[in-house]
C-alpha cells in the first residue's frame, strides 16, 4: 500500500493536496473521485509514493501541501512561504518575545523571543544544505563530471535518512561503472537491492536497472529489463509508458504504440506528458513522418524545457529529447533550427544520449564527427 500525493480540487472549488492509501493509481483515482473530489492530479507514481514517510512536527496535510507547492514552483520562496506557515505559532511567540523584550528592556526575554524566532529558519538552512549537494550531484552527473558525482555520494549517503537516496546513489554510480567498462561490477552492486525493494515497489529494481545496461549501451537488456519492469509493476502506469518508450526507441514500434492507445494518462503524474510524447516522436522518425515527429518531439522538448527549470532531475530528459527534435528538424529540411535547438544540450547528449541517436544526429544535424 502506497501513499500517494495528489491535488484536487474539493466540490466546493477549494483547493486541495494531501495523500491516498492505495495500491495502485487506479484505486487511488477511484478513492478519490468516489470522495467527490475534481481535478484529481496523481502528482507521484505508486513505487516511489510507497516510500513516503510522515515528517515529524506537521501534519499529512501540511506535509502534502508543502510537496505539491513545492513540485508546482520550486525554489527558495517557496520553501520559505512554508515554513512560515507551518511554524506560525512559534514565530508569533518569537515574535511577541522579542518585541516585550526590547519594549521593557528586559535583554534576555528578547534574545530568548530572538532565538526562537529564528530557529525554524536556522533548522531550515541546515537541512537544505543536503538538498543543495543533491542538486550539486544532478548537476555533475548531467554533465559527465564522475569524480564529483562520487565525491558529492560519499557525502550524501553519510547523513540521510531518505530510505532512496542510497538506492539512487547507488545506481548512478553503477551506470558510472557501466559506461566505464565495467558492467558485471555495476550489476553486482545492485544485487542486495532487488529483495529490498521487490515487496514495496514491484518492478522498480528491473527499471532503474535497465538504465544501468543503457549506460553500457546494451539496448537489448535494457529493453528486456524495462518489459520484466512493466510486468512487475502493473499497479504503476508510469512503467508503460517507459516500455512504449523503450520499444519506440530500440524494439517493436507497433507495441510502442499499442501501449500509447491503452494508456489512462489520468492515472500518470503531470511529468509522464512529456514522455508520452517524447514516445509518439520517436516513432514518427521510425515511420519516416519527420513532420509529425517534429510536431511531437516539441511538445516533449518544451515539456522537459519547464521542468528543467524546476529541477536539474529532467536535464537528462531534455537533452534526449532535444537530440530526437533536431532529427526530426532536420529531416524537415531546417538544419540551421536543428542545430540551434541541440546546441545547448549536446555536452549532456554525448555523455548520456544513445548511440542510435547520435548517429542520427551525426548523420543529419551535425555532419562533423564529435
């Protein structure tokens, strides 16, 4: 059973964010519409919502709002609009203590009144600290900087309590190792999360460990990994749309769209948009339709482009995306747009892009060797 974060809208017009119990998207979809909730957003997919643990000191709600604030427009104000909020009561009474103090002159009633005061922001900043070298870290790893990225690990796994951070560590530096040479190493040392995530999150360690053989450029694996995934997992519908993209990419193009035509994309959080369309590009190019492909392809790239914005996590994304674009681009005769759109992403596409896709860009956008 998941929590699973999600905003509505209540029968009234209210706004509302707060978490689900459910197995599946779709029971949670059907929880919530059945409470008369609108708008229903699933802004988490199952396997990952299945680690969300309550934070001491608020609420679900005021936790559940904090996230989906902070997923619609992340950034420092944001983070600091909630914890004003949340610590209200302790910052009046910090507040009033200060202000009594300085007013009687009594110098110690206003430094308690200051102390407590600033607390919450003090514990704030030194929390966000690990949120900063995390972001340091996505940085790094996008951009192919290896001994920073297992610099900034070593000092993240030492002091988290996060219980997928050391998985998601763990995997990067694997896909480090893969694209090293060193894949039976890689694969290995992922061997003792496959227990511990099976009950919890079906198909979860077969689909970040396809990325690990997608790294060493085993497409065939990775493909293999990615449909034992979406068997696994069929309570989470995020795993279709990451076989149909797969498929489109390095296996049967009919199945890619086969799964696009079944998918519910009510069930799926706002960010499966862009791959969805990212799917249906990819597939364009393979039928020889640079037109429509274009026309998807942008969507996608635009989509990845704003949440880029918001979080280094789609950099990757972006890049990808923004290589199948400049194909497509080109293939409609607008070469010189296809290399302005590539341009600021090709350092991050050569490390990470697959080489089907640079050769295509080779072949059509770029024309010099890399």
């Amino acid at each position: 059973m998941s929590r699973i974060l999600y905003r509505a809208k209540t029968p009234r017009g209210q706004d509302v964010a707060d978490f689900v119990e459910a197995s599946s998207a779709a029971e949670a979809m059907d929880k919530l519409v059945g409470m008369g909730l609108k708008d229903v957003v699933l802004l988490q997919s199952p396997d990952l919502a299945a680690f969300n643990v309550p934070l001491p000191g608020i609420t679900p709600q005021q936790h559940a709002r904090l996230r989906a604030e902070f997923m619609a427009k992340p950034g420092l104000a944001t983070a600091l609009r909630g914890v004003i909020r949340i610590n209200a009561p302790i910052l009046l009474v910090g507040a009033a203590g200060l202000a009594w103090g300085a007013w009687r002159q009594f110098p110690v009633t206003a430094t308690l009144g200051a102390a407590v005061l600033l607390f919450p922001f003090v514990a704030f900043f030194w929390k966000r600290r690990y949120l900063d070298r995390y972001q340091a870290l996505q940085k790094a790893y996008a951009r192919g900087q290896w001994d920073e990225v297992r610099k900034l690990a070593a000092m993240l796994r030492s002091v988290t309590n996060n219980p997928l951070l050391p998985w998601d560590l763990d995997v990067r530096l694997a896909c480090i190792d893969a694209r090293q040479g060193r894949l039976q190493a890689a694969v290995a040392s992922l061997d003792a999360w496959k227990s511990k995530l099976a009950d919890k999150a079906p198909g979860m360690f077969e689909a970040r460990l396809a990325s690990v053989y997608f790294a060493a450029g085993d497409y065939v694996e990775h493909l293999r990994l990615m449909e034992e995934a979406a068997e696994l997992g069929k309570q989470d519908p995020s795993r279709q749309v990451d076989v149909a993209l797969a498929n489109a990419k390095f296996g049967d193009a009919q199945k890619a769209g086969n799964i696009l035509d079944a998918l519910d994309t009510k069930l799926l959080p706002p960010i499966a948009q862009n791959f969805i369309a990212l799917v249906g590009g990819v597939l364009g190019l393979r039928a020889g339709h640079a037109d429509t492909a274009a026309g998807d392809l942008k969507v996608a790239t635009e989509g990845f482009f704003e949440s880029s914005l918001k979080s280094q996590a789609s950099w990757v994304a972006l890049a990808i995306s923004s290589g199948y674009y400049a194909v497509a681009l080109a293939r409609c005769g607008k070469r010189g747009e296809a290399r302005q759109v590539v341009a600021p992403v090709l350092p991050i596409l050569l490390v990470h892009g697959e080489k089907p896709l640079l050769d295509m860009l080779q072949n059509d956008v770029l024309e010099v060797a890399q």
